[in-house]
C-alpha cells in the first residue's frame, strides 16, 4: 500500500476514497478503514465540501459494511453540508442513511427519507426517481409489505422505458422475481435469467439477494417426481462469485 495509506506524499483524499471501496469489496476491511479515515482527515484539511461530504460518507459505509453500525453522527454532518452547499442530488448522503436504516431493520424512518428524496426527484423531474423507487422497493422487501413493492416496482419500470433506463427495469423484475420465489409462484429458471440479465450492468447484487428466495423455493417444492428430487438446487446454481456486492 505504499508505506500507508495516511503517510506522507500519499494520494489524495478522492483518491484514498475509492482505494477504500476497493478494499471493502474484496474484503480486505481493515485496509478499507485505514483508507477511509485517512481520506476523511485529507478531506478536513482542504475546502472541498463536495469532498468532505463524500468522505464522511464513505467511512460511515465501510463500517456499515465491516461491522452493521450505523454511523449517524458521520452521516448526519454530511448531511448538514451537503444541504448548506447545495450539493448535487446523486451525492446525496441521505440516501445512504435510509438504506442503512432499511438494512438494519428501522422500516418506517428508512421509507421516511427515501419518500421525501423521491418527491424531490419527482419535483425536479429527475430520471434517476427510478433508482430510488427501486431501492425503496428493495428496503420494503424486507419490511414484508410486498403489495406496496409491486405498485412500486411496476411504476418504476414504466418511467425506466420511457426514459429508456434498461438497468432499472430488469432491477425491479429481480425484485418481483425475489417476492415470487418466497411465495412459490416462479420457476427457479426465470429467476436464474434475471440474475444473469442483471448482472450484466454490474449489479453483483441481485444473486446475493435471490439465493435465500431461490433456496425458499425449493423448501416449499412439493414436486415428487425423481427429476425433482435429483435435480441440482436452483439456488446452488448461484455461484459465490456471483455474490460480490
């Protein structure tokens, strides 16, 4: 890591961010603290909020990543910033937050912020109201109220079409094909498509979150054919380098 990530001579913080990412993804989490709070004690030094609010931001998700907590008082101050330098939407760090709070099972203040961040997408006409529809979707999964992710979904994918948004849409399809394997109601094949279509733009995702759909599926299989029973389970077929996140 050459000599460090925080020592001297050393890139810069918008560097040292996405070395933290890196890290982060290929698992490495104790390098991608070092670099994350190295790129925040960078980015304090220099009068770039847009810097500072990314910085902020990254360190919160990498110890999201590496131990579940929720750094507020991270997220909270770039969110203070990032709202009193008018910063631009997709750098918005309240996105982060709802979904942190999504995944740490705090439904109802997640759907809070990700409603507001759509209506102010929606007040501005902005094309990328489908991927906050999609992660609202996704945190509401998990929530169980599948009748609101299907309204969710399928508005979603007809602004995706008409703005030509193809990543978006087979996103929501994962989404619903996820709900329908729970409920028994999808050949584990047509799931095992929209995993490799969404792979495609690089969402390593979408196979992370349908293999405990797919593996519901075959719990609740009642097909009592030997083909059933001697066939490879669908959710196995899910490789584990397909689950990078």
């Amino acid at each position: 890591r050459g000599g460090g990530p925080g020592g001297g001579g050393g890139p810069g913080a918008p560097f040292l961010g996405p070395l933290a990412w890196n890290a982060a993804v290929s698992g490495d989490s104790r390098a991608a603290m070092e670099y994350a709070e190295s790129a925040l004690a960078l980015a304090e030094k220099v009068s770039e909020p847009a810097v500072l609010v990314h910085s902020l931001t990254r360190l919160a998700e990498i110890t999201f990543w590496r131990d579940g907590r929720i750094r507020r008082d991270l997220l909270e101050r770039a969110i203070e910033i990032h709202s009193n330098t008018h910063g631009a939407p997709n750098s918005d760090p309240r996105a982060t937050l709802a979904h942190q709070l999504g995944k740490a099972q705090h439904f109802e203040e997640s759907r809070q912020i990700y409603e507001q961040l759509i209506a102010e997408a929606e007040a501005r006409e902005d094309p990328e109201v489908v991927t906050l529809m999609f992660f609202l979707a996704r945190m509401e999964v998990g929530s169980g109220h599948w009748e609101r992710v299907g309204r969710l979904c399928r508005e979603a994918m007809e602004l995706a079409r008409q703005t030509g948004r193809k990543t978006a849409d087979a996103l929501c399809r994962m989404i619903l094909a996820e709900i329908d394997a729970y409920r028994g109601e999808v050949e584990p094949a047509v799931v095992l498509d929209l995993v490799r279509e969404a792979q495609s733009p690089g969402y390593g995702g979408a196979p992370h979150r349908l293999k405990p759909a797919l593996t519901s599926w075959e719990l609740t299989c009642t097909d009592p054919t030997p083909r059933s029973r001697h066939r490879e389970p669908a959710a196995q077929r899910v490789t584990h380098s397909d689950q990078v996140l």
